[in-house]
C-alpha cells in the first residue's frame, strides 16, 4: 500500500552519497545508516499500511549533532523527518524517500529529577513508562498514560500530544509539560518554558506540543510528576447495550464526578481482551465501563456509591469493584492490551482516532453500526470514553483484495461523522498521513492558510516533516509573513492595534 507523499527530488537522489558523507561527518561511527536492509526496520511506523525506506538514517547522539544535522539539510534544501520509537498510528513519522530520517532514540536518559519542584527533565528518547519508573521510589508518578507506554517516548507524546486512559482527570501531555529545548531547521537552539508554571508571551510551548514535527526538533522535555493519590479503586459495569454504557458516561460526568479514568470497550473488544489477560472482564455483556475513583478513601468510597447508582439507573447487568491494588492493576491490563489482544482475532486490524462531544456517544456508536453493515467489516470499540477519545478498531485482512481499501473508507466515513456531530478528526495519535486529506471536513481554507503561516514561521522551506497534515502546501510567500526567532514570534503584516 502506498500514500500519495511529495514528489521526490531526483536532484536530492542524484547525490545520496555526498549527502551519506556529509552526514557521516556530523555523526560519526554507527550513526549513519544507509544500506537498505539496515534501514527496512524504519520503513514505517505503528500505521504499517504505508511504508517507505528513507534516503538515509542517521541518530545523532548531541544536541549539537542535531542541530548540525538540521542546519545542513537546510542549506541542501533536504526535507526531514524526525522519528521517536516509531509508535505513531498515524504515519506521522513515515519517511521520504529522499529525506534524512532523524532518529532520536540514542537521547534516552532522565537528565534530572527535581520532586521538591515535582518535575523531570528527561531527554525525548526516555520511554513514557520510564519516567514514572524514575520516580516510582518516592511515590510519584507521569499521569499521561497511552496503551503503549512501554515503548512510545515522549518525544513522541509531546509531538503528537498524547493522551492516555488517565487524561480526563490529569490532562493531555499538553497539561503535563512545562518546558522544551528543540532545534530549527535552521540549526538554531530554542528553550521554552522550564520548571515553572506559565511564561510570558505567545504560548509558543502550546504550539509546539502537537505540532507532529513540523515545526521543529525536540531534544529535551521538562515534565510534571505527581504524587500517586492515597486511594485508587476501579469498577467494572458491563450494560447490555452500548447505547446504555453511552449514556451512563454523560450522566456520571453530568453529576460532577471526574473520575481518575473512565474507559468504554465493546463486546467483540472485551472478549479478545479477556481472551489475551484473563483481567476479569465479563463475557455476557454488550458493552463494559471501567470506571476508576482515587483520591482520599473516604471520597473515593462515596464517589464509587455514587457511580453504581448511576449505573443501574442506565441498566447496568453487572458491577465489579476492585478489592487490592492487584486487581484494580488486572482491569487496567485488560484495557492497556486490547489492540494487540484485537489481533488475536483478525489478521489486521486499521487503529482510528476521532473525538466528540460525550452526549453524541450513543449516536456515534449506532452510526458505526450502521457503517459496518455497509463496508461488511467487524469494528471492535475501545476508547476513552470520558473525554469523547474514540479508538475504533477496524478488522480486516490485507490478503483479501480490496478489504485494506474498505477499511480506510470505513475510517473516513468514522471520521466525517465526528466532525459531523461537532467532534474533532484526532485527539492524541495526531493527523499525519491518515487523516491528511480529510483536514478540509474540518477547516475552511482560510484556517488551514493560517496554520501554514505558523508553519511558515518555523519552517520557510517546507523541510520539517513535509507531506503530513496539510492536504496541499502553499508556498510561504504566498501566505503573509510570520517570524520566529529565539522562541518570539512576530506578524509584521497583520495590523496593530
């Protein structure tokens, strides 16, 4: 399978080996990586659909190396595009075919914890699990936590802006960094932020979370770390309707309780999962919540009373309260390995991501009914369901013709409805590839022009990761200037008031 991607350089091929010399230079030893067996390992990333060897590889180990690296290629007009663990659903880190594919994998060290100011610096390699590991030993803990926690680095996460199964109470990865070093295209080195709360100016540190490498290279991430709360308990309600699990989401947020996690998945996904952990899951039941309190034991007992009641006004079948810190651990295993339990059941499966307004959750699931009748391929739903984070997961197999197609359909179609019903295209795997032409069923032209002036800013070239997310490219003069220089940004065209 393959995705319409710029058109290559043939210039850039015609001098692959002086480019691969050039590089070789800035990183010397086993830091280049050119011969294409070598490289067949980053040909794609955690959207294996598209795939694509890089024109060469290269890890640097310096921030001085990166900006090397990027202040060459922005000389030679050379796109890049930056690459974490590779763990993007999105094909946010794909590669080009005459573009450098930078790899930061070699900056994997916690640099410094600080708990008297309850933060982190750690370099963008460390893996999201590393940092709570860090700090585990003085009952602290990095809230966001996505599925792949294990392995995605949060380079990746502040890239993407990921979220994970605790993001409804503790927030994005957005609300959980505080500072970044990054590097330009142009080789300069830029600090946003640090250990305190807010800084001054335009929110640049914003910009640059989620920004899926367009803008620039993240070399370091300063991170909140929080105490681990007194009490965490989790119930399991299996409804025997989606519609039902739906509707008690609404209603538990609707009283003002803002559970530490509240994760929706449906029978299909319960069953593979329960299949793959054996975490407790009940089999008879169409739809299952996993709904965790924490805080003061007192609080979290009342709050667990009140959800229950909740429940059964919405026809809950069952209800599980977790009795130890093991079990509680079994629910949130079961839920953290769904996707590969998912494909316990089907040859390949395509991994979504779309957001609505959590009152549209009962009308969304239907339309997805409806859409799997359609294209005749099962979907299996998990999602975080108290912030609207849908992650359907479409089963198909690539062997039979035409089923990859229909797939990508269906999640075309998924999406428009989540724009349709006042949602939005991603919530935290970002748009890269995937979502890239459906930009305009969410933004007219003057939006999208001015995000390109942002681009423009950072990136006057197009170098950065080009081919993601914008559908078409306009040239930076076209658009109005925008400057950036040492993190400030400047619109010298736009009036003054």
């Amino acid at each position: 399978m393959s995705v319409l991607m710029p058109k290559p350089s043939k210039a850039i091929l015609s001098r692959r080996q002086a480019i691969v010399d050039a590089l070789r230079a800035i990183v010397p030893g086993e830091g280049v990586v050119d011969a294409a067996n070598e490289m067949a390992v980053f040909e794609s990333d955690g959207l294996t659909a598209y795939r694509q060897l890089p024109l060469v590889v290269v890890l640097p180990e310096t921030v001085k190396q990166v900006a090397a690296v990027l202040k060459y290629c922005h000389a030679n007009d050379i796109p890049v595009v930056p690459r974490g663990s590779g763990t993007s659903l999105s094909g946010g880190a794909l590669p080009l075919q005459d573009g450098v594919l930078l790899v930061l994998s070699k900056f994997n060290r916690v640099l410094e914890i600080d708990f008297d100011n309850r933060c982190a610096v750690v370099q963008p390699g460390v893996t999201n699990l590393g940092i709570t590991k860090a700090v585990e030993h003085r009952g602290f803990y990095y809230a966001p936590d996505p599925s792949s926690q294990i392995a995605c680095s949060i380079g990746g996460n502040v890239a993407e802006n990921s979220g994970g199964v605790h993001c409804l109470k503790y927030g994005l990865t957005a609300n959980n960094v505080l500072g970044v070093e990054f590097v330009t295209i142009d080789g300069e080195i830029v600090r946003l932020g640090g250990k305190h709360l807010d800084a001054e100016g335009y929110d640049i540190l914003g910009l640059m979370t989620g920004s899926e490498g367009l803008l620039g290279v993240v070399t370091e991430v300063t991170v909140r770390i929080l105490q681990k709360p007194e009490t965490a308990r989790a119930v399991l309600i299996g409804f025997p309707t989606s519609e039902e699990a739906g509707a008690c989401v609404a209603d538990i947020i609707a009283e003002g309780i803002i559970p530490g996690g509240m994760e929706m998945m449906d029978k299909p996904a319960i069953l593979a999962a329960e299949d793959f952990v054996h975490a407790g899951y009940p089999r008879d039941v169409e739809a299952l919540l996993i709904v965790e309190l924490d805080g003061p034991a007192a609080e979290v007992d009342h709050l667990l009373a009140a959800v229950e009641r909740i429940a059964a006004k919405n026809n809950a079948m069952t209800a599980k309260v977790s009795q130890s810190e093991e079990e509680r651990a079994a629910f949130w295993a079961g839920r953290k390995a769904a996707f590969p339990a998912v494909g316990r059941i089907s040859p390949d499966y395509y991994c979504m991501d779309g957001t609505i307004p959590r009152k549209e959750l009962p009308k969304v699931l239907a339309g997805m009914k409806a859409l799997s009748d359609k294209y005749g391929l099962r979907v299996a739903n998990v999602f975080h369901a108290g912030d609207g984070n849908l992650h359907p997961l479409i089963l198909y197999d690539a062997n039979n013709e035409g089923e990859l197609h229909r797939a990508e359909e269906f999640g075309n179609d998924i999406l428009r409805l989540c724009v349709e019903v006042g949602g939005v295209l991603t919530g935290e795997h970002g748009v890269g590839v995937e979502k890239r032409d459906l930009m305009p069923e969410m933004f007219g032209e003057d939006d999208m022009n001015h995000q390109q002036r942002v681009k423009c800013a950072f990136d006057d070239k197009h170098l950065l990761n080009p081919g993601k997310v914008f559908p078409q490219l306009h040239r930076c003069a076209e658009l109005g200037r925008m400057h950036v220089h040492k993190g400030q940004v400047a619109f010298p065209d736009l009036p003054r008031f």
